[in-house]
C-alpha cells in the first residue's frame, strides 16, 4: 500500500506536488470514493484521476500474513471453507507460498512473484522455517532429544536443524516442508500436537501481526525472507 502522491507520479499523472493539488480539487477517486489528501492504496485499486483509470507497470506484489486456524491455504476449496485469499486485497496472480494445513496457524507468505515462490520453497536454498509447537504431554528430554537425533518417517528420516524446549511445548526450525511435517515427527515419539504456529520464514518473523491481519512486504522484508 503506498501514498497516492506517490502512485501518481509512478503513473506518470503528475509530479507528487502537483498531485497532492489533484487531490486537494477532488479529482481523484479510489474505488467510486473521493480520495483524501494522504490516504494510501494499492495498485489493485480502482484510482481514477479525471475519470481516466491509473495504469501501472507490472509489479510483483508480496503479502505477510498471519493464517488463523480454520482457513486453507489454497486459492478456492470444494466445501466451501474459507481460503486464505480470501484474508488479503484481491491481486491478479496472487497465490500462497508453500502451505500451512487448516488446523495450523501463522506466517504465510502470498505472491505473484513466480521466482520468489520457487526460491522459498525449493529445498535447494535450505530456507529456514521456525514453528512453536505446544503438545500434550509436555514433552520429555528424552522426547526431545530423540527428535533432534530424528525420526524416520514414512517418507523418509526426518531431522530439524534446530530444536529448542519451550513451555508446554518446543520450537523447532526445519529446512524442508513436507506435508505434516512437525506433527508427523512429534506424533513418532508420542506427543499429540495442540497447536501449531509458524512464527518466522528465513530471517523475517510474523512480529505483531494477528490471526487474519496482513501487511505488503518491501524490499528490506524481501531480503529478510530471502536470508
């Protein structure tokens, strides 16, 4: 989301001052509504300026958000649940990065960045992922250690590059994604996950983000996924 004198001038409409002139007269709009001095928007937005609409270069745009449990991670989904897209602005090509299965909340990434999706998921570039699990029981030492020494999964050994204990629980970091992976490991040495929260990507952590909010990530936040 940026300033509308900005997006102006992006536009090629206007320098930002005499933009900010455009605005003050009233001339421009954002989805049928008078635009204020100030305001932001997207570039998805309906921004007409004298009744013409602004067209812009195309730019990929990223979105952090904090998935709630109970929503999928997919673009749509048969029975009718609701679909993390449907949390964030409506952008051409928008699709999530990776997944978070429905009982599982936190950090998801969203693009239209088709390399940035590639470069956070393949397992080449060994992203770090951190996730805070809390368990019933709370696990043992000896529950720990046996997941940090791995565990064979159906589809193979399984081993975090980092695990820490935690209350009621632990936090772990992989370098992989396979489906289920952190209930699958902590079902193997008999612990029933209660809740599920990925809290960082590479170097960039949810923060103070809440279930269902949202933020367009910039370049500096980029660099942060990408470490």
């Amino acid at each position: 989301m940026q300033r509308l004198q900005k997006l102006l001038a992006r536009a090629g409409i206007a320098s930002r001052r005499a933009a900010e002139k455009l605005l003050l007269e009233g001339a421009v709009t954002v989805n049928g509504r008078v635009a204020q001095l100030g305001e932001s928007a997207l570039e998805s937005d309906e921004i007409l300026v004298s009744g013409q609409r602004l067209e812009f270069a195309i730019e990929h745009m990223t979105f952090a958000l904090y998935k709630p449990r109970g929503v999928v991670t997919s673009a749509s989904d048969e029975l009718g649940r609701q679909n993390v897209l449907e949390l964030v602005p409506k952008v051409a090509g928008l699709h999530p990065v990776g997944r978070l299965d429905r009982a599982s909340e936190g950090l998801l990434i969203l693009t239209t960045d088709g390399n940035l999706t590639l470069e956070l998921t393949h397992p080449r570039y060994n992203h770090q992922k951190e996730y805070r699990v809390w368990t019933d029981p709370e696990p043992s030492n000896q529950q720990l250690e046996t997941l940090w020494n791995g565990v064979e999964l159906e589809d193979g050994m399984a081993q975090p590059y980092a695990l820490e204990a935690a209350k009621e629980g632990f936090r772990m970091v992989l370098l992989e994604g396979r489906k289920h992976q952190v209930r699958r490991m902590a079902t193997a040495v008999g612990l029933e996950v209660k809740r599920l929260m990925r809290t960082r990507i590479g170097k960039y952590q949810i923060g103070d983000l809440r279930p269902g909010e949202w933020r367009v990530l910039e370049l500096p936040d980029l660099a942060l996924l990408k470490k």
